[in-house]
C-alpha cells in the first residue's frame, strides 16, 4: 500500500513539474510545451551575457535562475508573491533568489524585446554581484545602456524633458522612482547618459571601478577611488555636463532640420527663379512689341509724307 501511495503521487505531481535546460550559468525553467521558445531565450540571452561581460571585463559565475510563466495567471502570482508592479510587466527580478521570471511569450505582444528585457535583468543581478549599495540610477542606467535600449529617440525625448524642467538630478534618483510614471522614461534614459559618459569618458576608470569591487563592495567608496568623484560632485557635475550637451544637441538637431528642408528650399529657390526669368521675358517682349509698334509708325507716317 505505501508503495502504491508513492507510485501515486509520482503520477499526480510528475505532470505538474517543469523542464530545465542549461546553458552555462543560465537555467530556463519552462513547462513541456515551452522548449523551443525556452532553448531559444536561453541561448540569446547566454550569447548576450558573454558580449555584455566583454563590454565589462569581468566574468562572475552568476548562476541565475529563469522561469518562464505557464500563463498569465502563474505570471501575476510572480508579480504579486515579488510585491507588485515592477519597472517592467513582462519580467522581474527576484534579488533574493537571483530568479527572473518572465511572461509566458504565447501572453506577450512584444516577443521580439524578451532578449533585451533578459539581459537588463541580468545586468541588475551583474550589480549586485559586486555593490551592495549601488544606487538606482546606475542599477537603470547599467541596464538600459548595455542591453542597447538607448537609442536616439530615447536621448531626444530625454532632451525636451530637460529643457522642460522634467528631470531630476542624479542625487535625487539614488533610491526611488518618480511617482508619476510618466516621469520614468526620462529617469531610464538620464540614467542610461550617466553610465554612458562613464563607459565612453572615462573608460580607464569604468573599468578600475569593477576592479575595486571585487575588493569592497561599497559603491560610493569605490566611485569616489575610481572615477575621483562623490556620488554628490558627480551628480552636479552631470547636470552642467547634461546642460551642454542638451545644447549641441539641439544645434545638431537644427543642423538637421535645415539639411531636411534643403530640397524644399531649392524648390522654391528654383520656382522665384524662373518666375523672374518668365517676368524678364515678359518685360522684354512687350518691349520688342512697343519699339516694332514705334517702327511701323514711323514708317508709315514716311510712307505718308512721301505721298
């Protein structure tokens, strides 16, 4: 009888348990009827780390956990078990266990950013591997600019946000969102300049900065030994670096605007031109027509003196 009890509840649980595959570090977990869709994120998202760790110079073992979602129910349980809404509705991130669980694709409108969205999450685990105290800014901005989501719309929206008064200084996003979710987007893109100009730079001390936190572990020390600023003296100096280039971006972008309007400036151009030349020919013409009008007069009046 106790074997059969066991036998039967092999046979009721079996079913319910998911499949697994491996690649390196990366483990999707997946129910039977997800492996394809499962092999291909894991292989992306393997190639993606490999790249991103390039970008970095620093390879951790970080042995990560995907699971993807039978349904949009099973989806909402992860949502809800992780503390509700999270910056992105088709995956989260779960810190304590270095789990991302991800919409099931078959839920999903936008297959094609599951990559990208898997990598920013896996980037934030890459941040927490070596900082303990990294503030929120450059956790997003190391997201969204190594996982290629800042693009030139991105920039250009973060752009009129400034000039707007629409952004907050970089000490003010050390450790909430805005409120206001339409206030996120420039807080993802604000982030993503940051980390750029870091990476772009000053390259040399981007790279010490990974270094030293192997050592210790606090960001604000190993920032201020790395890049020579306090997470403060960075933040005001961004915001008159953000001021400068705002301004070349704008000239750039009036540059372009006018390059744009070229053709339609030629038109035009070439429309005055030929209407001046038909009113030349016009004014010449008529002149033609008076001066043989003044011939055939004195000729006749000749012809008539004559008679």
């Amino acid at each position: 009888m106790k074997l059969l009890a066991i036998v039967l509840f092999i046979l009721l649980i079996l079913p319910c348990y998911s499949e697994v595959l491996n690649y390196d570090n990366i483990y999707v977990t997946y129910h039977g009827s997800d492996g394809k869709i499962a092999s291909e994120l894991g292989r992306q998202l393997a190639a993606d780390i490999g790249d991103f760790q390039k970008q970095t110079g620093h390879y951790p073992e970080l042995k990560t956990q995907i699971i993807i979602a039978k349904d949009h129910a099973e989806y909402q349980s992860f949502v809800e078990s992780s503390g509700g809404i999270q910056e992105f509705s088709q995956a989260i991130f779960r810190r304590s266990t270095n789990t991302i669980y991800i919409r099931n694709p078959k839920d999903n409108l936008r297959f094609n950013q599951l990559n990208k969205i898997l990598l920013h999450e896996y980037i934030h685990s890459f941040v927490f591997h070596y900082f303990r105290n990294a503030p929120l800014w450059f956790h997003e901005g190391m997201a969204v600019y190594f996982s290629n989501d800042f693009g030139s719309n991105r920039e250009l929206g973060l752009a009129r946000d400034y000039l707007f008064g629409n952004t907050r200084p970089l000490s003010q996003m050390r450790t909430n969102y805005p409120r206001n979710r339409i206030e996120w987007e420039s807080f993802y893109a604000k982030s993503a300049l940051a980390v750029r100009y870091l990476y772009q730079n000053k390259k040399e001390q981007f790279y010490r900065m990974w270094d030293l936190a192997e050592e210790n572990h606090s960001f604000n020390s190993v920032f201020l030994r790395s890049i020579k600023y306090t997470a403060l003296d960075f933040s005001l100096f961004f915001e008159e670096y953000c001021a400068s280039h705002f301004r070349s971006e704008i000239i750039l972008a009036l540059s372009g605007m006018i390059w744009l309007l070229f053709p339609l400036l030629f038109i035009i151009g070439y429309l005055r031109r030929q209407h001046k030349i038909r009113q030349k020919l016009a004014a010449m013409e008529a002149e033609e027509m008076e001066q043989e009008a003044e011939l055939i007069e004195i000729y006749e009046n000749g012809v008539d003196e004559e008679d």
